[in-house]
C-alpha cells in the first residue's frame, strides 16, 4: 500500500522484478561475475559505501564503469579507484548530472 504523503509505491522485490521483466537477478557482484553474463560494462547505483567494492570488482572483471555519485565516501578509495581504472584501460565515470540542473 502506498505511504499516505508521498507518491512512492512499495518497492517490488528482486525476485518480482527479474519476472516482471524475464531478466536474470543476483544478490552480490560476486554472484553475478560468476554467472558468465556477457557484459561491456556495469552500472554501480549500490549504497554509496559499496562503490569502491563493486567499482574495484568490475574494473579487475575488464568491465566499464558507470556509478552514482559520489564516487565512495573515502578520498583514498576514490584515488585507488581512479588509479585502477588508468591502469586496467578501463573506462571509469561518475555521474553528476546534479551539477547541471537549476537548484
């Protein structure tokens, strides 16, 4: 049942959801580089201090990467992250559309 203030539905499970639209669905990175999935690259929209983790994971896989801000929650992951992607050739980057909209 929808929250009384707001617009927003309750959210579908992953389950439901990999159903809904007849796509595969894993729990972990680790679950799903095991899988084999055939991939150019990977979208990190994960809790902001999981960033580094599954950045790292998919740059090691020789996946592009596309994450949310912010890039992690520690200076020196971001810099670790950023050293990883130059070094793997991989593509790295960070969205900020926000920085573009009107406040």
């Amino acid at each position: 049942q929808a929250h009384p203030y707001s617009p927003i539905t309750p959210l579908k499970s992953l389950e439901d959801l990999g159903s809904q639209y007849s796509v595969p669905t894993f729990s972990s990175i680790d679950d799903l580089l095991a899988a084999g999935v055939e991939l150019d690259g990977l979208l990190v929209c994960t809790t902001h201090a999981s960033h580094f983790e599954v950045g790292m994971k998919g740059l090691s896989a020789g996946l592009h990467i596309m994450m949310e801000k912010p890039m992690t929650t520690d200076v020196d992951e971001a810099r670790k992250l950023a050293a990883a992607a130059a070094k793997s050739g991989q593509t790295l980057m960070v969205n900020n559309t926000a920085n573009w909209r009107s406040q």
